[in-house]
C-alpha cells in the first residue's frame, strides 16, 4: 500500500533529510517510524501526502505514484489519508462538533451524513459529550482526540500521525495511543512518528529507526533503541 523505493531528499538550501530509504508497509500494519529529532522522520510523512516531492526515487501510496500527480489525484490521494499533529491544529472558534463537521463540509458531504458521521465519530474518540465545546476548555489530551476525529471522520484507509503524543503528559499519551491502536484494529494503517521511547517499547508493532535520514533498523516488535 505504501512503497518507498530508493528515496532521497534535499531540501532546497541544501539540507539532506533523506538518503536512500526503502520500505513498504501493508494494508492494515501499524508502523511507528523513530528517531531523534531532525532525523528526517516527518520528512517520510511529507512525501506520504504530497506534500514534499523526492529528489531520487519514487513514493507510491494506494497506488498512486505519489513523486508525479495532477492536482486532481492529489486531491483524491488526500482523502485517503488522515492526518494528525503535535500541535493538534483545531480551529478556535468552531466547538468540538463543528471541527469534526468541517472536514465533511469541505469533501461535500450531505447534511444528513453530517449529521450522522460526526457524533459517530465523536463517540469513537469517547468525546460525544464535549460536542458543544470550544477547543481551549478541553485537555491537551481530548483536544488530540477531537483532532483525531476529525481525520477520521472521512474514512480514510490510512491515518498518519506526527508526533501526536509530543505534548501531551503520560495518561493522555496513553489515552491517544490506545486510541491509534483501536483505529489500526478497526482496519486503517497506522503510521506513526514519534521520538517517545516508553510509547514505542510498550506498542511491540514494527519499528523503522532513522538515523540521518537513513534506516538503520526495520524490525517488526521492535523497540526504541538509539
Ligand atoms: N522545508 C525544509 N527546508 C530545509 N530543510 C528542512 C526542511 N524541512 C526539514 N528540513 C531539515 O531536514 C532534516 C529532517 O527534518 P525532519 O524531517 O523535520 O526531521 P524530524 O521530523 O525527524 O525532526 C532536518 O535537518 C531539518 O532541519
Ligand atoms: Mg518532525
């Protein structure tokens, strides 16, 4: 589902964030991707979305060859994918509900699917009671949750998440990650990055270790070791 076949990338002031990676990762795995940071882990998950193209080698997701798309098979690649972040990137002035809903609102959903995905959604993430509330009154934990609805809540095949536990304290951590690991058994793949040893021993999925933008470890159970 996802292939990454002799990639590198240098960003334009020269910087060399990838050097010759290579993995796959099939439907439904749920894959953490660790190393410190600068190491060219969110690099990996730009290049995921389109978002940054490779300089040598080719990125394909869902069968898209993700270094060579129209604007309209990017847009169609996107839906696809969810994504979440360490700053959780919710919108202020929206409630909990209405962040959800926006997604939907954006791809064109009817009313009535609005209506019934969002709470659908809401309850997954165990927030359906915090529906009318407004970001900056929940915890860093349910803002992450609600985040997480909300790149959930287009039925995406793959969710990507950028160091999603990186501001959070331990219970919410877990809370978050409990979360993923439910998500990657109710079918989406999972890929997540993250530099928290404690969350990556405790997951015992596979582990790519980047070391300077290369791998230097691919190991199904694997663990943080650096
Ligand atoms: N847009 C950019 N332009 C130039 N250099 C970048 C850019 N984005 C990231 N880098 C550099 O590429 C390397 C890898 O960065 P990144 O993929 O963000 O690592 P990580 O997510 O593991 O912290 C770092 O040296 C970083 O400074
Ligand atoms: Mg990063």
């Amino acid at each position: 589902m996802i292939i990454f076949d002799k990639v590198s990338k240098v960003y334009k002031n020269g910087t060399q964030a990838l050097d010759n990676v290579s993995f796959e990762i099939k439907k439904g795995e749920f894959v953490s991707i660790v190393g410190q940071s600068g190491y060219g882990k969110s690099t990996i998950l730009k290049l995921m979305i389109g978002e940054e193209k490779p300089t040598e080698g080719r990125v394909f997701v869902s069968g898209y060859d993700v270094s060579d798309l129209t604007e309209k098979e990017l847009h169609q690649l996107r839906k696809e994918i969810g994504m979440i972040f360490q700053d959780f990137r919710l919108l202020p002035k929206k409630t909990v509900y209405e962040n959800v809903a926006f997604t939907l609102e954006v791809s064109g959903a009817t009313n009535k699917e609005i209506e019934e995905d969002v709470p659908q959604v809401l309850n997954l993430v165990g927030l359906l009671h915090k529906a009318d509330k407004f970001p900056n009154s929940l915890s860093g934990g349910e803002k992450q949750r609600v985040a997480i609805a909300r790149a959930l809540v287009d039925r995406p095949s793959i969710l990507i998440a950028d160091e999603p536990t990186g501001s959070l304290d331990s219970l919410n951590t877990w809370d978050v990650i409990r979360l993923l690991l439910k998500i990657n058994e109710l079918g989406a793949t999972v890929i997540l990055a993250t530099h928290n040893r404690e969350v990556i021993n405790m997951l015992n999925k596979r582990v790519i270790t980047l070391d300077r933008g290369k791998i230097i470890r691919d190991e199904q159970k694997g663990r943080y070791i650096l």
